[in-house]
C-alpha cells in the first residue's frame, strides 16, 4: 500500500524547525502529529522520512 494522504498527519513546512523565528535547513523533520525524526539535510530527506513514516502507521493501524 502507498499511502499519499493521511488524516492527522501532514507536513508543515517541508517539516522544518523554526530557531529564534528562522527555519533551519538541517535539522529533524516534524510531523503535525507530533513524530519527529532524527536530523535530516534537506527538504527531501524530510519529505522520504515522512512518507517512510505515514507507511508505517498505516501499517500500524491494520
């Protein structure tokens, strides 16, 4: 299963972090519904961690 969408879990940001009001480049990425990765180099690291992640919840919740 692919899962594209899920409910309660989006990506905000390219799952940047704000530091004193700046998005940082390197850092975790940050699910809406709170799951946060480790340290990740890019916008698409994040965006592979998040997909990784709702598949594995989807997988959880069968």
């Amino acid at each position: 299963m692919n899962v594209t969408r899920m409910a309660g879990h989006t990506l905000p940001n390219e799952g940047r972090i704000y530091v004193n009001s700046y998005r940082q480049l390197i850092g975790p990425a940050v699910c809406s519904c709170g799951d946060q990765s480790e340290d990740l180099p890019s916008d698409s690291a994040r965006r592979k961690w998040h997909r990784d992640h709702k598949q594995q919840k989807a997988t959880a919740d069968r």
